[in-house]
C-alpha cells in the first residue's frame, strides 16, 4: 500500500505539524494522483502564487511500501507546472 505523509511548507521539517492522510492507495498512481490534487488545492488556497505556495501549501510525499525505493514525485516541482514559475 502507498501512503501520503503531508508537511506545511510554513512548519517546514517540523514533523509535529505534518500528518498522514488517512486513505491509503492500491498503485503508485493513485497515490501520485491525490497528492497532485492536494498540492492544486492549496495552489488555489494561496491564490495560484507559487512564493505563496512555498511559503504557506502543503507538501506532500508519497511513501510506497517497503520494497519501493523512492516514489518520484516533488509537490514544489508540480506547483511549479500549476502556478507557473
């Protein structure tokens, strides 16, 4: 199972302030697909301003299970594509 851990670029690394979502998802994609829609949620929140979105969005990271390396997915490189740089 995939799983969402989510920090506040506000509180960054402060790991008090970050959570796990509470869904859990069969593929990588599915995975990949609610963090996108949580980065544009707090994309549209700030106003679509990639400084703000830095500043304030949440981050989420993608965490497979134990026998995948690393999911490739960067909430600040998609609010780049959704805000513009």
């Amino acid at each position: 199972m995939y799983r969402i851990r989510v920090w506040d670029n506000f509180h960054y690394q402060d790991d008090d302030e970050a959570y796990w979502l509470k869904e859990e998802f069969e593929t990588e994609e599915e995975a990949v697909e609610r963090a996108k829609q949580i980065v544009y949620e707090s994309c549209k929140d700030v106003g679509f301003e990639l400084a703000k979105y830095t500043m304030f969005g949440d981050d989420p990271v993608v965490l497979g299970p134990p026998d995948v390396p690393r999911v490739m997915f960067s909430g600040r490189e998609y609010a780049r594509e959704v805000c513009g740089s």
